[in-house]
C-alpha cells in the first residue's frame, strides 16, 4: 500500500504516517504539494490511501481538508495525533536581526503570531504550502533574510540552522490526521470506535441541530466532535461534521442514523474507526 502525503519530505505529516505505521515504515509513501493532489492521487488509483490534517487543537479545522471531505466522497479509515512543536530555522550564518520574512504554513504562522510579533516585529509572515515546504524553499534562496517555521527535524533534512525552538502558542498543541480512501475498509472493531457522518441539514439550517443532538442524546450515544461547514450554497446553509463514540454497527447508532433520515436530513457515513491509542480487541 502507498500511502499519499501532504509534503515534501519533512512535514508533521510524513510524521503522522509514520506514527500510523509504526511497524512498518518501509511501506512507501508519497508527498504531494497540496492536500487536495494528495487526495486526487488516492481518488485516480495512484495511492491506496492518503493521510491529511483534519484539526488542531488551537487553530481548529484545517480548512481545505473540510473542502475536500464535502466534495471528494471520501472514507476515514484511521486517525492519529501528533504532538506540534515549531523551531525558526534559517541558512547559516544568518541571525535573528537578519530575518525579514518568516515562511510557513498558516497554521503555523497563525500558531506562532505571537512570538514573532514579541521577538521578530520587523519580519513579514509568508505563507507556503507546508512548513515543510517552507523550510525547502528557505534554505533553496540561501542566505537571503529568509527564515521558516518548521519541525525541528526539517532542519536537518535542508541544511538549516534552528535559531530558536518552542515557539507555539501552547506547548501542548496535537493535531489530529485521518487516513482517507475511497472505501471504507473496515478496520477490526474496538471497544473504543469512533464514527464519523456529515448530516445535510437541509433549509432548516441550524434549526434542526437540537433534533440531532436528541436523536443521539435519547439512546446515549456520546458525541465527540461536532463542526458545521458552509455548504457554499447561501448563508446559513450548513454540512454538520459529528464524531460519536460508538461503531457505525451498534444498535443505538443505526436507531439514531434512521430518525435522522426519518426526519428529512441527508446522513453520509464517513467511517468507522479505532479512536487514536485504542487497543484492539
């Protein structure tokens, strides 16, 4: 199996496939420049499955990867967490006074505002692709005033010097990635699964999110995740993304799917998963 990745070589990513993978590391994987062609190669046949940021725990949803689960009639195999922690790397012999643009992901960027506006006012945030992708294209211009934000071990991998580590806003930032193809393919059952749906709420909008939170609060199905996106359509008309902790097989799952459907609201199921650390049974 090869897996597609939000690249180049280097991104928190790369690392959450292989955090995946533990075991089996030599299972190839291929970055793409964009979370979009990384799912576009997954969706043509080139990559069995590709693995993407879903959330962040202080930035929230990765947007483009909420697009692409609207439109790309994708299923969520696995998930994962990785841990995030930022280092400001540059060329040698550049210094901190040097630095006049700081390249990353917005993510990142958006991570770190604070400490660049406390220790680099003067530097201008460029966006890139990846931070890696970041790291790449600073250490391609050479001793320029450029800097990126970046996993410590892309330093390495570019030839970098890390001027400064521990930059985010919280110590503690994970995000989540999911493993995504276009069948669902049935991961051994757990005790601890978790089932991803995205509900249609149709032209009562919001209106019927109390009616959803019934469904599944009256047969104690506990919810994980909930996240409304635009459908792009009009304002206030809504995608509702909800996690639940249960298995798209047990019986009070199946009960609540089918009142939602009774009631008019499109249910489209994402998968079902062992939650990130659970044994399986």
């Amino acid at each position: 199996m090869t897996y597609a990745y939000l690249g180049p070589e280097g991104t928190f990513t790369q690392a959450a496939v292989r955090r995946l993978l533990p075991r089996t590391r030599k299972v190839p994987h291929q970055p793409f420049p964009t979370v979009p062609a990384a799912l576009d190669a997954t969706r043509r046949g080139d990559c069995e499955a590709a693995v993407v940021p879903l959330e962040n725990s202080v930035r929230g949803v990765v947007a483009v990867t909420m697009d692409q689960l609207v439109s790309a009639g994708m299923h969520i195999n696995a998930e994962v967490e990785v841990p995030v922690t930022f280092a400001l790397m540059a060329p040698e012999g550049v210094r901190p006074q040097d630095i006049t643009r700081v390249f990353s992901h917005p993510h990142a960027l958006a991570q770190c505002e604070r400490w660049l506006a406390e220790r680099l006012p003067g530097a201008r945030a460029q966006t890139a692709a990846s931070t890696a992708a970041a790291a790449q294209e600073v250490a391609a211009a050479g001793a320029a005033g450029g800097a990126a934000i970046a996993a410590p071990p892309a330093a390495d991998l570019y030839g970098l010097r890390i001027l400064a580590t521990g930059l985010g806003r919280d110590a503690r930032a994970v995000t989540r990635f999911v493993s995504v193809a276009p069948d669902w393919s049935r991961p051994t059952r757990t005790r601890q699964d978790r089932t991803s749906l995205m509900l249609s709420l149709g032209t009562s909008g919001p209106a019927r999110v109390v009616d959803i939170l019934t469904e599944f609060d009256t047969r104690g199905v506990e919810l994980a995740w909930i996240q409304s996106w635009p459908t792009g359509e009009r304002l206030g008309s809504y995608h509702l993304f909800i996690d639940v902790e249960a298995h798209i097989e047990d019986p009070p799952v199946k009960d609540a799917l089918a009142a939602l459907t009774a009631l008019g609201l499109g249910v489209r199921f994402l998968g079902s998963y062992p939650r990130w650390g659970a044994v399986t049974a």
